[in-house]
C-alpha cells in the first residue's frame, strides 16, 4: 500500500492577487477585482437589496443617505468587489483601524453560499499580503455559523469573545 501524496492548501497558499476568476457553485462566472469609486452606484444597488434579516451588527445601514455614506468610507480603505454576469454581488474591504486593519465582507443576498465570499477574501487578503501584510481583524455575530466557518478556515481565530459579537484575528 503506498501512502497518499495529495496535499490540501493552507489558507495563504490560497490567496490570490486580483483580477482572477472562477466559477461558482452554482457553474456561473465570478469575476473578483479591485474596487474604485465607479462602482459606488453598483455598490449601494447590491446593498440596497438587503433586507432586515440580511444585516449584521447593524451593517449595511437601512438610511439610503447613510448607506452612501458608508459605502464611501469602505472605497476609501482597500477593497474588492466580486461581479457576477455585470452586476456586483460581493464587496470585501479592510479599513486601517488601530494597530491592524479592520475587515468587512458582504455578499448579496442571491449569491451567498456558492463561493463568492470566498473568492472576496483570497482577493482581498491576498493583495494585503502582496503590499506587506500585517494584523487583520473582525467582528461577527457568533450565530453567524457560516461566515465563522469561512473566516476559520481562512485562518483567523477567536481573540475576544464579547456578548454580542466575537472578535476574530489573523496575521498576515
């Protein structure tokens, strides 16, 4: 009997500088490349489509005007967004905060479950890696099992465990 030689990626290994593509659970193309200010518009359309149930930690913002707001400070840090057939449904941005960088990732409510969050986070950890790297970290709700899920197996881990929220870190 010879032993098994396949050997399963580490989470750095599978991040990636933007543009990339791949395809999606669901056999459709998904197109993951660095945000700009052009896409604010597209941006505030695919949060306006979250509904109640579809906010976490009170983000994104249920006021339009502050949506655009918020929308504007998270092109102001890095950010990726993922398009799927022309149209935004993912958005991931790290915002310099204290002694790291704060990640945010969001995917649309028709789109989540199929791989797009992700491909947000190999983008948008791996362009922080290609320019130095450093702490990065988040806040989740802990019922939120599936984004849990993704940051763990992207290698973060639990810091801090508060009421509400868990803080969630890694170095990069």
């Amino acid at each position: 009997m010879t032993e098994s030689t396949t050997r399963t990626s580490t989470p750095d290994e599978q991040l990636r500088q933007p543009p990339f593509g791949f395809i999606d659970a669901a056999g459709a193309r998904v197109t993951v490349e660095f945000a700009s200010a052009s896409d604010r518009d597209a941006l505030c359309a695919m949060y306006d489509s979250f509904d109640a149930t579809d906010r976490t930690q009170g983000l994104p913002p249920t006021r339009a005007d502050a949506r655009r707001d918020w929308v504007d400070t998270l092109l102001a840090g890095r950010s990726v967004v993922a398009r799927r057939d022309g149209h935004i449904v993912g958005h991931a941005a790290l915002l310099e905060s204290g002694d790291g960088h704060e990640l945010a990732v969001f995917v649309a409510p028709d789109a989540r479950g199929v791989g797009v969050g992700t491909g947000l986070l190999r983008g948008l950890l791996g362009a922080h890696r290609a320019t130095g790297g450093g702490r990065v970290w988040l806040s989740v709700e802990p019922s939120n099992r599936c984004a849990r899920a993704l940051y763990r197996r992207f290698g973060f881990d639990v810091a801090e465990r508060g009421r509400f929220e868990l803080t969630m870190t890694k170095q990069i």
